[in-house]
C-alpha cells in the first residue's frame, strides 16, 4: 500500500489539513496512552482533517545556550504513536525522524521496522539540531539511505523561514531537499509572516527559472496564550517580531490574540503564495499541554482551514 496523501498532494487546487502532535512521554503505561490517544481523536470528531503530524521530540540544548522553558522528556517511540493514531482515527498519519543519531545501517533497519511493522507511509526527515555534537547520520546520507531503501515512502522535509531571513538560501535547501526526494515540506510554526512569504516567493521564483513546478509547502501555525509559551516559541527558534510579542502580551484575552495574529499571517502568506503556483497546507499544533492552549489550537484549525478553503475556491472561479 502506497500513501494514500501522496495523490492529495499532487492536487494544487486543494488545501490539505493536519493537526500536529507530540509523543506522550515515555514513563506513560498502556491504559494512560489509551486514555491520550482516545482525548486527542476526540477533539478531531467535530473537525474535517487528511491526517495528522506526529513528531520526533529531540534534546536540542546544543542548539541554544538559554535553558529549555519546559523540560525536555523522553517520549514514545514517534512510529508506535503514529500506528496507535493511524489505527484508532483511520487518517493518516505523517511521522517525522530525526537522523543523526545513527549509523546508515541502523537507519536502513529502522526504515524497514517502520514500513513493515507500524504501517508508516509518509515520513519527515529531520537533521541535527545544530552542528555541534557528534553527528552519525547527515541528513544528505539519510536521503541516500533511504532511497536505497525497497519501500516507496511518501517523503517530505522541513523548512524554516527564519534560516532564510539570516542566510538568504533556504530556498536552494527546498530544491537540494526537492532533487533527494521531498514531495512537499513542513514549516516551522509561523509567527513572522514576511519571513516566509520572503521564503516563498524567493522559492517560486527559482522554480520557474528551473523549470520546475514549487512543491507543496505546509504551513505550521500554533496559539500563544502566555508569556512562558511565547518563550518556549523563542528557544524553538519560532521568529517573532517585537509588535507581535507586545501585541499578545498586553491584550486582555492573548489567546484570541494570537489568533487574530495567525489568521493575518496567513492571509499575507496567500497573497504571495497563491498567485506564484504554490501549493499550500496546513498543520496546527499546541506547543504545550494546557489545555487552553490546545482548544485554542482547534479554534485556530477551523478558522486558519476556513480561510485557506475560502481563497482557494476564489481562485478556482477566477481561473474559469
């Protein structure tokens, strides 16, 4: 069985869907991974998702000097989360892995456990956090790896606006990216809208010269209901501009704030992604367990897929 979100990404006139989520940590018995997996699939009953995103959590203290905001916890394996959720809600299910920590051999065998005994179809690959450390796997071996690999994966990668901002060429890691396989990419969680639609536009522009028709970009947004969320956006790496940070710390309600703030962002991403012939998704996450903070997230889903939804038909009539 092929990936069934292969072929719904090859159709640019739609927008495709997906609530991101974490591992539970790793100290969590069977009853209580139950009791997780059943409240998460529940908060999805009253919204129309193509799958969801599970994560590959990483210690990245080698990235940044600051201490980590909320601790790091070793979790669940992502490939068990993914077949529990896959199983449980019938949607499928994007699992990203994180690469450097082993030989190609070991990855090879990894790649093969995760086709074969957990059902994986789609998968994100993810590089070191930093250069620092001691890096078994780059992520270019990873790709050679993989391609070596029988199993015809659904394959994406990730991107950060904010590289592009400081260095200019993330759009020339798209393409690298795109040449090793990825048929689409995730972004980080955007709170810097002009750094991506800068990343955007720069990326159409080349594939045109090349071309090549833009692959589809995914686009992360999260809610921010407090300062110590808005840290931890901070220590991830997530760019957020001074306005935006005063604008959802002295509003009476930062939550709603902050979606405010995501629904603006995306509406100016559209208007330089659209008209390029970029495709685009979405993916929402909560970046913390409060719970406010994830039915805020669910909110942010129905309102941010709305207005994907909306321009995406309005530019269907208008190409008529």
């Amino acid at each position: 069985m092929k990936s069934e979100l292969a072929k719904k990404f090859q159709d640019p006139s739609r927008g495709v869907y997906f609530i991101g989520t974490t591992p539970p940590k790793s100290s969590l018995e069977e009853e209580q991974l139950k009791q997780v997996s059943q409240k998460l699939l529940e908060r999805l009953d009253n919204i129309d998702v193509d799958g969801l995103i599970v994560y590959d959590i990483q210690d990245e203290t080698s990235r940044i000097d600051k201490p980590r905001p909320f601790p790091f916890m070793e979790t669940h394996d992502p490939r068990a989360w993914s077949k529990r959720l896959h199983q449980q809600s019938g949607k499928p299910v994007i699992t990203y892995k994180s690469v450097s920590s082993r030989s190609s051999e070991e990855f090879s065998g990894w790649l093969t456990e995760a086709w074969e005994q957990y059902g994986i179809r789609d998968l994100v690959l993810v590089g070191s956090p930093s250069s620092n450390g001691d890096i078994k796997l780059p992520l270019p071996q990873a790709y050679e790896t993989l391609k070596a690999s029988p199993h015809e994966f659904n394959l994406g990668g990730v991107t950060i606006a904010e590289r592009h901002a400081k260095k200019g060429d993330e759009h020339l890691r798209l393409l690298k990216k795109s040449e090793s396989g990825c048929e689409f990419f995730i972004s980080q969680a955007v709170y810097n809208h002009q750094a991506t639609a800068d990343l955007i536009s720069r990326y159409a522009r080349t594939c045109k010269e090349k071309g090549e028709a833009p692959k589809r970009i995914i686009l992360t947004f999260t809610p921010c209901g407090s300062a110590k969320t808005l840290e931890f956006m901070e220590w991830l790496g997530i760019s957020v501009p001074d306005a935006t940070k005063h604008r959802i710390l002295d509003a009476q309600a930062p939550l709603e704030e902050s979606i405010k703030i995501c629904r603006n962002a995306l509406e100016q991403i559209i208007e330089t992604a659209l008209p390029l012939g970029v495709p685009l998704g979405l993916n929402i996450e909560s970046l913390t367990n409060r719970k406010e903070e994830i039915d805020a997230s669910i909110q942010l889903y129905k309102l941010l897929k709305a207005t994907l939804d909306l321009r995406l038909a309005e530019q269907s009539l208008s190409n008529k």
